[in-house]
C-alpha cells in the first residue's frame, strides 16, 4: 500500500503517549546475589505511579517480585538527584525511604522491614556500603536540620547493623561533599572515597582518599588516618570518581587529568603511585558527569582481578573493551549496541559474564547477560515491554557543524520517520532542536521515545552537544566556563541554520526545546537570537539571579563556572537572563513545570510567563502540581508531551491526530 500523502506534523504514529507511558520502566542499580544469583535493581514502572521500588527476582523460580510495597518510596534525595538507593547484603537489602528519609534493612525471604536510622525526615541517605562483616556500614549523610543552601552538612556516617536499636554516628566531616565510600575485600580496614568543596562540582575537581578505620568491639568504628591521592592541586584541576576494589585489594578510578575521563590503579604498600591503567592517555571518557551517585562504568573481572571491564564514549557513541592491566593492554569486545549504561561483571559457570545496561536508537534500553567467552548474550529484562515499531523509529545521524569561532560542535539529527506517511512534494518538516539539561551532560544515540514521539508525526529533532557537553573531553566540556548562555546559544542556532542551509528542514519552522538548564538554553536563544519561531521550556530557568539565590546546595556556585561569582557578576547575570531580555522575545512559548521542583522552582517560568504575558505575546504555562524536577507520572508525562506537539501545531499551523485542549494565553496573536 502506497504511504498516505499528509502534511509534516499530522501524521498518525503507534507511537502515542498511552504507547510510551505503559511499555516503558526505568530500571537502575542491578545487583546480583553471587551465592544465589538472585537479581535486584529499582524499577518506576506504569503500574507505580513515579514510585521507584526494589524488584526482586529469584534464580530459582524466576520469579519477580517487589520488596518495598506502598507506602515504601526507595529513593534518596542527597544533592536532590540521589541516585544509588539501595545495596545488597549476602540476605538482605538496605534502602533508603523518601516517605520518612530512614535507612531500612528488607529481609529478601520474609520481606520484614526494620529501621536502621532514627527518625529525622532532615536527614538523608545515600551511596551505602556494607562492611564484609556485614556488622556496619558507611554511607552519605546530607543533614538539612538548617535548611539552608549554605547551612546543610554532608558527612561519612556509619550505621551498625549488629544492634536492633536505630543509630548513626559521624565518620568524617568538614568537606562540603562526599561520595562512593567502598572498602578493601583484602584489608577490610581500608576504604576509599572522594570528596569536594565549592565552588566545583563532580566533574571540576574533586580529592580521592584512602582511609584506615581502627573497628573496635561492638562495631564502633573510627577513622584512624587517611591518604589523599589526588586532587591536592587546586590550580590543577581533576575530576575522580567511581574508586573501587578488585578482589586482590587494588583500588581502581576514573580521573581526567590528562584530558580525557581515563582509567588508573593504587596498591598500598607497593611504594608505587596511582597510575594510568593503560601505557597512554587514552583520548575517550570512560565515564560521564557524576550528576548521581553509583555509576558502574567499569568492574574488575571475577575469575582475575588484574582485568577490567569498561565501556568508553568515543565521537559520541559507547564501547566496550577488557583492560588488562598487567600489559596495559585493552581489547575492544564486538558488542553491537550504541550505549552502555552501567557494567557488572558476575559469573557463570566457569565463564565471565558481565551484566551490561545497553541500548541503540532503535533498541530499548535493556540489561543483558554477555558471556566474555562466546561472546553471545542473553536479555534480562528491558525497559520497554512493547516491540519496537518497524518503519517508525527514527535513525540518528551524527553532526559536525562548524559555530562561533570556526569551532567543531556536534549533534545528532532525527530525521521524520513514518512508513505510513508522506508529506506533500515541495514541502518541509518543521524542526525541534534540542538543548540538554546539566548544562555539563550529553544527547547519546539511545532509544528516546520522546524523540520519536515527534518524528514519527513528522518533525524534524537535532540534539544538540553544545561546547559544555561531556563525552568529548576536558577541553571540549570547560567552552561552556563563564560563557553559558552564549556557547550553548551559539552552537543551537548554528545547528539549525546548518540543516537549514542543508536544505532538510523548514526555516519558518523552527522550535527550540530545552528541560532545566536546557529550558535557559531555549529561552535564552529566544531572548538574544532571531532564528526560532517557537520555545518550549520543561523546568527551565529565566532569571539566572534567581538561580543563583534559590538554589540547593549541591548546584549552589555550580552558576559561579558557569556565568561568574555572584553578587560580584550581579550584572553578568542580569545581562544574561532571558527574563530581563523578555522584550527581545518575539515568538510564542510554553512552559511546563513541577509545583513541587527545588532544582529550578516553579517562580522562575512564572515570571517568565507574567513578562511574556504583559508583551501580548502568545505564552502557555501547564503546572504539575504533584511533580518535582522532571516528570514521572504517567498522567503528567502524557500531558506534557500531547501539551507541546499540540502547542507547536497552533504556532506552525497544523494539527497533531492526538491534539488536545491547550489554554495559550493572547491565542489570537499567533501568526502576528
């Protein structure tokens, strides 16, 4: 059957927001029992509502289940973005609860519940790790009894697990942050962690240290002496993260002081320093920005500990290789998915097999099981229970376009993508172009429903990795210093105008769409740029002031690299907001936003709204009063999505097959 002839943006797709909102779950933090080869991991799923839970599923049955039925949220909100809720014991699952902030340890037979921590819903837990002896454990404390950006208190706590009475008591204090406490298998009286100050975040410089605990009866532990590593050079800045032990009491990191994210190792005791795992400097990330505590983008084989399992990020796509650090020698492993999101290794028999979170643009997120010596794989769960719709899914193509400066910047372009569907000959798509939230982060090639959502309708959507993005190395990630809201506006115009000089997409049709700091991205190309013909922000930000004055701890001087000091560079912000530019707007915009978001609160697209409003500028603003930062909800997921293509098809002329009722205040200004 010949394809339908339809205008670009009303094609009709199986891709609907009932389609994305009940085949999808997002799945994190997979562990295995190696005992029992039992598998857990936290799971929000259709039937949960936003609820993250623990499933649990048995090697034995194959059966899964959830430990943490309602009202149990297993979620951390240390830094706001938690991450790492939970970790296994050798019977046992311990798990913080937003509903009351306590550590709880879940019994995997009888699913008992028992307190750990006392009650205080102003402490917060995160990134735990049990001793061997499973008597204790350490973890991330984030105290907010003031709570204040500048007044709340991480700490090193430990939490005993010998005693049925509800206790934490300080291990190490006096950075401003801590993260990935993780002990030696061989000396179980040392372990490792990072910490760092203000104003730099995860991804500046950070300080690894290797700390020796005196543990004396009845489990009180103390902190004896401790070894800085790296990080002691301010001026030279290094970002480490993800210190972890291999069976034999090495410890291995990821440190970027050579340019690229590479890979090093420490013995203690060998009278050796860290070095690089590998003979050279390897010009690839092996990790991305620390926005979230737990990343596993690398882990020391079980059946020989001098090896290592890694994926690296390469010109924007994902590999997989096997360190061997005694040649220094890596070998790539023919795996053919395009993201990697985390790595296990486990084992399987007498063979190594590594648990692997991959995808490709046209495969769902899953978690596999490789086996290292077939080089074959199993699926073990994915994220997605539909199938993949054939002649819908849209096939990225990576951009290099030159911007400001005669500089390389990089995108990826979503063609339309509809087996059904034809748009009328001489005709052009309109273009979504996509600034990404961080702002330090990346667009990778994985399966984004949202994306296909709009290209299956017949839109347009580059991704763009503006200079600031991650997986391009040092260099390319610090363009965006002191330039935010400049770089990122360049390099999102120039994207468009690039396609558009190529011919592929429709000038008087183009929108720019951005979440959190990729919402101030959108708007502020709106503000100083004359190349959109519509914004549409999630959770963005319009006055940098504002964010500079209400913000969390964690991103508190996060703008400070980004713009300047603040109150120094007061003008500097004022200059760069989109709020106090609002008169320079000339585009209708929509703005979608969580009551609830301490990230980016609900005031900053409020007063964007209140400006655009008084201009008789076209503007809608949809509030979702039970979310915070970002959507989870199925309901409000829905909303938003069906709420922007409806809003864009208003603004470009034509009308979405699932349209629905959108309040655009100053409507009757659209095309004026």
């Amino acid at each position: 059957m010949a394809p339908t002839v339809a205008p670009y943006g009303e094609w009709k797709s199986p891709i609907d927001v009932t389609f994305i909102t009940s085949s999808t779950a997002t799945q994190s933090n997979l562990r295995k029992n190696e005992t029992t080869g039992d598998l857990f991991w936290a799971e929000i799923n259709k039937d949960t509502n936003g609820r993250q839970t623990i499933q649990h599923r048995s090697a034995a049955t194959g059966l899964t289940t959830e430990l943490t039925p309602e009202p149990f949220i297993a979620r951390t909100r240390v830094h706001e973005y938690g991450g790492a809720v939970f970790t296994l014991g050798s019977d046992f699952v311990i798990s913080s609860n937003d509903a009351d902030c306590r550590l709880y340890k879940i019994d995997v037979a009888t699913k008992t519940v028992v307190p750990l921590t006392p009650e205080n819903k102003d402490w917060r837990y995160a990134d735990v790790e049990i001793h061997p002896s499973e008597k204790f454990l350490i973890c991330v404390r984030e105290d907010h009894t003031v709570d204040t950006p500048q007044t709340v208190v991480n700490t090193l706590v430990v939490v005993r697990l010998d005693t049925n009475e509800p206790n934490v008591e300080v291990l190490v204090e006096g950075a401003d942050f801590y993260s990935a406490p993780r002990f030696n298998p061989v000396n179980t009286q040392e372990f490792a962690y990072y910490s760092w100050n203000h104003p730099f975040m995860t991804w500046d410089h950070t300080q690894l240290y290797y700390g020796h605990l005196e543990i004396l009866k009845e489990s009180n532990v103390k902190l004896v002496s401790q070894k800085l590593l790296g990080g002691a050079d301010k001026s030279k800045e290094e970002s480490i993260n993800q210190p972890r032990f291999a069976a034999d009491g090495t410890l291995y990191f990821i440190n970027d002081k050579t340019g690229f994210w590479n890979l090093y190792s420490y013995k203690a005791g060998s009278g050796k320093d860290a070095e690089l795992v590998l003979q050279e400097p390897y010009q690839a990330e092996f990790q991305g920005p620390a926005w979230t505590f737990g990343a596993r983008s690398y882990y020391p084989l079980k059946s020989d500990a001098t090896k290592l399992a890694a994926s690296y990020i390469k010109n924007g796509l994902s590999y997989l290789a096997i360190i061997d650090t005694k040649t220094k020698t890596m070998t790539n492993v023919p795996l053919n998915f395009q993201v990697i999101t985390s790595i296990y290794a486990s084992t399987n028999g007498q063979d190594d097999v590594l648990l692997l979170g991959v995808g490709s643009y046209n495969v769902p997120l899953q978690t596999i099981s490789y086996n290292l010596r077939t080089n074959q794989y199993d699926i073990i769960m994915t994220s997605s229970a539909a199938e993949v719709p054939n002649g819908f899914v849209s096939n990225p193509e990576p951009l290099t376009f030159k911007t400001t400066g005669n500089l390389d910047a990089y995108a990826l372009y979503y063609p339309p993508t509809n087996a059904d569907y034809v748009a009328p000959e001489g005709t052009l798509p309109p273009l979504r172009v996509l600034s990404h939230g961080g702002p330090t982060g990346a667009f990778e090639s994985n399966l984004n429903w949202n994306i296909n959502y709009f290209t299956s309708r017949g839109f347009g959507v580059v991704a763009v990795n503006y200079g600031g993005s991650t997986s391009y190395g040092r260099e390319y990630r610090s363009r965006l210093r002191t330039k935010w809201g400049i770089v990122d506006v360049d390099d999102c115009c120039n994207a468009a105008t690039y396609l558009v000089q190529r011919g592929d997409v429709d000038p008087e049709k183009l929108a720019i769409v951005g979440g959190s700091a990729g919402g101030y991205s959108t708007l502020a190309c709106l503000a100083f740029k004359d190349v959109f013909k519509a914004g549409v922000s999630h959770y963005g930000i319009g006055d940098l002031e504002t964010l500079a004055k209400d913000t969390h701890k964690f991103e508190l001087l996060y703008p400070e690299s980004l713009i300047g000091p603040y109150p120094a560079a007061k003008a500097l912000y004022h200059e760069r907001s989109p709020l106090y530019s609002a008169d320079k707007i000339t585009c209708p915009c929509a703005f979608f936003q969580g009551a609830k978001d301490k990230v980016v609160p609900p005031n900053q697209a409020e007063m964007m709204v209140s400006a655009l409003k008084e201009r008789g500028l076209p503007v809608a603003y949809v509030l979702f009063e039970e979310e915070a930062h970002g959507f989870r909800m199925p309901k409000n997921v829905k909303a938003a999505l069906q709420g922007e293509v409806t809003f864009l098809g208003r603004i470009f002329g034509f009308t979405p097959f699932d349209a629905v009722p959108i309040d655009i205040i100053n409507e009757d200004a659209i095309g004026k």
